[in-house]
C-alpha cells in the first residue's frame, strides 16, 4: 500500500532548494527527457554555466524573465512506498503568504541551510512558521556538505544551534540530514563520504517517517458539507449528509449530538459509493446517514455527546495577513469560511503583531500588515463550531475574505476564546 | 485497523470533498466532459460523489469538430448511463457565426479556438463554476494554478494574482459575470490516473490502448491519418501499432508507439515513460516555453 505524504520546502534558490528538489525529481525517475531538454536548451541560451534546475519548476512567463519563483508550485514523485506531493514555496517575493498556504496541508516541512553558512534569519523564520502552522515533522538538510569538505564537526554544530533555538518552539519531530543536493549525496542512498552520519538518506527518510498518528483520532468531527437527497422512487426517503471526516472515528451505531440543535441521535449508515462502511476516519470523504430526522444542513456538525468542540462567538486567533491592499485593524468586517460555516467576522482587538524573526511579540501596534502574523480577536455573526488549531488542523483553521474584493486575505489558527 | 488511505483513496477523497464542496456553494456549475481519460475519471469521481443522487450539475463537451468517432460514441453512452444533461458546445458554430476565424494552412488546429467557443457557452449557460480534468503534472504553468481558479468576466487568468489557498478551505466567491474553474484532479499524476481507472475498473475508449492504424511521421511526432489530418503530400504513411496517451482534437493530438493493450500494460508503460504526455502527443504546446499559459490566460481550459 502507498502512502500519500505532503510536504513543504523552504529556502532559497541560495540555499539549493530547486537544485534538491531536481534531484528529488530526477534520481525518482519523475523528470522526462523533454522537460530535461527544455532545461538544458535554455540555461544554454541564456549562457549559464550549469544546467539550471530552477527552470524545471519556475513555470511562468515572468519568473523565467526575472529569475525569480512567484509562487506555490506542486511538484510530484513517488516511491514504491509512498507518494509525495511537494509544496515548494519560494524564498523571496511574498514570503510568509507562500510559505504558510505551502505549510497548512503539510505532513512534513524540509528547511535548508547552506553548510558554509549556517543558521540564518530566514532559517529560524522558516522553523517558526512551520511550527505555528502545526507541520508535525520538521526536517533540517544541511546542504552543500561538498563544500565544506563533509565536516562532521560543521553538521554537529549547525546541529546543535538549531536544537538550542528550536527548544523553544513546539516543534514535533525533528531530524538533521547533511547532504550534497548538487553531488547526491544522502539523497537518495547514504553517502560514502559522509561515513560518521548513521542516519537515513534523506529519501528514505520521507518514505519511513510515521505520520499515521498525525491526526487526531480521538476527537470526532464531521462538518456537514452538503445533502444528498435523490428524490428518486429507489431512494424516496433518503437523507444522507455528506462531508470529509474532520478528525476522530464514527462507526455504525455511534450516539452522536449534531450541533447547533444539540440533538442526539445515532448513525444508522456510513455509505459510500463502494458500498456501506463500517467506520470513517479523516481524511475520508463518505455520506453518514441518522436514525432520527433531525435538523441537519450544511455548516451542522455531528459529533460525540461527551466530546464536542467549542461554540462560540467570539474568538482569540493567530492570523497571517495577506492583503497587498490594506492593513488588518480594530473595527474591521470580513466573510469568515471555517469548515463548512460561512458567516461575517468583525474584528475586536489586534493585540500583538508577533516578530517572525525572533518570537518577539510587539503590543500596541494596533494593525497587521502585509505578511505579518499577530493575535487577533474575532467576533462573528454566528456561533463557529470549533476547536483549538494545535488540537484540530481542520476544525481550528478558517480564512477571511474582503466582501468588496472577495479575495483572501488572512489565515487563521485558533486560540481559543477570550 | 491503521486508519490509513492508500494515496489513491487520499486524493479521491480530497477530489470528492472539492466537487461536494462546489455543489455547496455554487448557483450554476457544469462539468467539462469530452471522453478524455481525465475527464472520464473526473465523472467517475463526480458520480460517487452525489451517490445515490444524480449528478447535481450539467456536463459541457466544448466540440471542436475533430473528433475521434470512438470518442464521441463513449461520451454519449456515458450520459446516458448517468442519466446526465450534456451541453455541446460547438467550434464549428463559432466558426460559422464568425465569432472566430480558422486558420486553413496547413498543420493549423482547432485548439487555440475553443477558448472563444467556451467562453461563450459559459456566458450563454451563465455557469459559474467550471470543471476541469486538469492535472498539475501536466505542464510547468499549471503546476501554479490553484484547485479554485479565479476567472474575471473576460475568462482571463491571472497567475500574479491568484487567490492563496490554505487548508481545504476554498474561496469561490465572485462577482456576477465571473466565474471559477475547478480542478479537482490538480494533486493527482498520469499514473494515478491510470492506477485509479485499474482499480475502479473504468471502461475507457479503445484508442486509449494499443492497436494497428494507418499514421505518418511530422515533426517528430505520430500522426494518425484522418479525414481532417491528412497525410500531407509526400509523406509516408505507414500501419503502426499506437496508442493516445491524450485524446483532444483529432488535428494536433499525436499518437505513441506502443504494444500496451490492456490497462495493466498501460501502467507498466506509463512508469516507465521517459517523455511527458503533453511532449509526446500535443503539437500545440510545441510552439514556445509558454504555450500553455498563454492560452490559460486568454481562458482557455
């Protein structure tokens, strides 16, 4: 059985991420020889000295002009073992709006470091991100290993520096490969010149890191996304409440409580087209059907009686701003999307705009803006079924969009209520 | 019990989320339907989806005229199973009613075409969300486009400007005259596509596997002789056992060489390729770096 895995990559072109993710690419089998062609026929028109790798995902008109990577672009490999999706967001232009979409689905997040220079700013900016959006698995390649003469005592030290600083973030599994991306070595297979590294190769590393625990199969959440009425003479009675599985197990028979009514009831049919199931988890996508009729539309959510998420109003959040247009302040009125909910959302208080660099937490500011993260509470028209982002991915995330635009310009992680 | 999805049952599940999630929140959606494989699988999705209910949407093929008659046969039957309403839109009308010009030399296509034709059959249909089997693998401009992708109301996409896309939480909001194209294949590859159609056992047109057919040879690439691709005159048309690996209008759709004539020897050939499906078989992309996001940004599918 293959697994699926997302992660997400940081770094700059600097630090050599595109020449890793080619090689990623390349040792897998996924890139072709017409793409490789392509890239080699362009670096030789444009005079560079080596194949240049960044070609490969740098896909739009203006980022081969300007040599510059725009935005998130997926890339894809696979394993006999598992499937990767790569989320690789770029290190310069709209950093942190980049760097946290790539991060928000992510299993795991690879940070990179040129060896000969170490921990930087942007490094520790990277980490911080990465663990504020709750990416489980951290990994640190410490890259261009060839050019520092594969010095342990270098690996060590970056090593403990970056444990020393990610001490302080919540970070939940964190791993050290030093390698070569430009040589291969500890990319695919272990390398020889590298003989003090008893770790795993960097490949087999995101094929064998557990992340079957990643989610929480402890609290049951089902946001109702849509209903499913046939209103055919084979299914004259049929109410089934579609949705992707949020978090916990519902099996057949389960007592469950659909909120806003409160009401309980239990499940009488978990139907897919395949045939009926005995037990859904996340992130599966299935129909749940109710012995008793009871009010349930899109934006209810079912859950356990003895376990239910947090209702509320009002709302402590951490938000990335996102707007190129204007800053986020006190006073201001968004459309809030949180699982299937849809409502309005004012803003009461921005209470600190926190230091991406340094955790540093500036009080007073009164205003986010662009790519800037701060404390912000929220009041919305109606109660948002909810859980805290670092309990549930899903039920403690939502996004704002501006009614006069309609584009999408913060993402929240929940804190709680005030 | 591990609680786990095989990568397949992952992105179905992350596809059928999308299309529910659209039915939601969308007045008028149409999905884009034309017997390619992708398109086939997209239905397949859609139809487990809305189990036991029908399709809560209407199915749009954007016709250009040259088709493969196989091809065409599939679709039909496929609506009819379904029970489906089905929309053709036609290049030909467009052509006729000179909404656009057709560009008569030779080796010209209808590809470039169907942009006009589709985006006025979205204007006439006022549909406001549209369904594209549309993977990211396929071509570097595409592996930058988002799962919701924003449409103003000349059909024009906007890569610089694309709306972040965070969690599974979409943004589908738009003003009347706009619209969004929805890609809920965007995570998935060539071979998923094909280890997804083993699984679930999805007949598919016999084009898609190997068989003997009359083609010539024209700029590296395969050329099946057909009522609007003939032979140009000199060229040495030969029997060849060929497959699609894409299946579009009839004038710039390349065939490959192959002996893959069931599903399973169709997998084994897929990972084994060397050569991407739109390098191997569109004669459109072909023209410059910049093919595709260029006829993206006109609004094309």
């Amino acid at each position: 059985m293959t697994e699926l895995l997302r992660f997400a990559t940081a770094g700059s072109v600097d630090d050599g991420k595109s020449t890793l993710i080619g090689r990623l690419l390349f040792d897998s089998k996924q890139i072709f020889e017409d793409q490789w062609d392509s890239v080699e026929r362009v670096s030789r028109e444009r005079g560079e000295g080596y194949t240049n790798l960044a070609l490969l995902t740098d896909g739009l008109r203006a980022e081969r002009e300007q040599g510059i990577t725009i935005d998130v672009a997926y890339r894809y490999f696979a394993t006999p073992r598992r499937k990767f999706i790569i989320a690789d967001t770029p290190g310069h232009v709209q950093y942190t709006r980049n760097m946290v979409t790539g991060a928000s689905t992510a299993d795991l997040a690879l940070i990179l470091v040129d060896a000969r220079h170490g921990i930087q700013e942007q490094s520790r900016r990277h980490a911080i991100l990465t663990t504020m959006l709750r990416v489980p698995h951290v990994v640190l390649c410490v890259n261009k290993m060839d050019l520092v003469d594969y010095s342990q005592d270098v690996f060590e030290s970056i090593k403990s520096e970056f444990q020393n600083f990610a001490a302080k973030l919540e970070v939940g599994d964190l791993s050290f490969v030093p390698i070569s991306a430009l040589n291969g070595d500890n990319v695919v297979t272990r390398s020889e010149n590298m003989p003090w590294y008893e770790g795993s190769s960097l490949l087999h590393l995101l094929e064998d890191v557990h992340i079957a625990s990643d989610r929480n199969l402890i609290d049951s959440r089902f946001p109702v996304q849509y209903v499913i009425r046939p209103m055919s003479d084979d299914y004259h009675d049929y109410r089934g409440f579609a949705g992707t599985v949020a978090g916990g197990i519902f099996k057949v028979g389960d007592e469950v409580v659909v909120l806003p009514s409160g009401l309980t009831t239990k499940i009488s049919s978990i139907d897919s087209m395949d045939g009926p199931v005995d037990e859904a988890f996340p992130p599966m996508s299935v129909t749940i059907r109710l012995e008793d009729e009871i009010d349930t539309s899109r934006g209810s959510m079912i859950c356990r009686p003895k376990n239910q998420p947090q209702v509320g109003q009002d709302i402590e959040a951490m938000i990335c701003w996102m707007s190129e247009v204007k800053p986020l302040g006190a006073g201001d009125r968004f459309t809030i999307k949180h699982t299937t909910q849809t409502a309005r959302a004012i803003v009461k208080d921005v209470s600190y705009q926190l230091d991406v660099n340094s955790l540093h937490r500036n009080e007073g500011v009164g205003k986010l803006n662009l790519n800037e993260l701060g404390r912000v509470t929220l009041r919305t028209t109606k109660p948002l079924f909810y859980d805290e982002y670092r309990r549930n991915r899903s039920t403690g995330s939502f996004i704002l969009i501006d009614e006069g635009t309609n584009a999408t310009v913060g993402a929240g992680m929940i804190l709680g209520s005030p | 019990m591990s609680y786990t999805l095989t990568h397949l049952r992952a992105i179905e599940a992350e596809a059928i989320h999308i299309m529910r999630e659209v039915a939601a929140e969308f007045e008028r959606p149409c999905l884009l339907f034309s017997g390619g494989k992708d398109s086939i699988v997209m239905l397949h999705v859609a139809a487990k989806a809305f189990y036991p209910a029908k399709l809560p949407f209407t199915l749009m093929h954007v016709d250009t005229g040259h088709n493969f008659q196989e091809v065409l046969d599939y679709r039909d039957r496929r609506v009819a199973e379904l029970d489906a309403r089905l929309v053709v839109a036609s290049v030909q009308a467009s052509i006729d009613s000179g909404r656009v010009v057709e560009d008569k030399r030779p080796g010209a296509t209808r590809n470039r075409l169907q942009t006009t034709t589709l985006l006025d059959a979205i204007e006439e249909h006022r549909f406001d969300a549209v369904f594209g089997g549309a993977r990211r693998d396929e071509e570097k401009a595409r592996a930058k486009e988002r799962v919701y992708s924003f449409r103003d109301e000349f059909g024009q996409w906007d890569p610089k400007n694309q709306r972040p896309e965070l969690w599974s939480l979409y943004n589908g909001r738009h003003k009347a005259g706009e619209h969004i194209r929805i890609f809920p294949l965007s995570n998935w590859t060539e071979l998923d596509i094909w280890q997804y159609i083993k699984d679930e056992e999805i007949p598919l047109p016999a084009i898609y596997f190997a068989h003997t057919r009359p083609v010539f040879r024209q700029h590296g690439l395969i050329m099946a002789v057909h009522e609007v691709c003939p032979a140009p005159p000199g060229a040495e048309v030969f029997d060849m056992k060929v497959r699609y690996r894409t299946v579009g209008d009839a004038s710039c759709t390349a065939a490959v060489e192959s002996d893959a004539d069931t599903v399973d020897k169709v997998i084994v050939e897929v990972a084994a390729t060397r050569i991407t499906e739109r390098g191997a078989t569109r004669v459109d992309d072909k023209f410059s770096e910049a093919a595709m996001e260029d006829r993206k940004r006109e609004g094309y599918f």
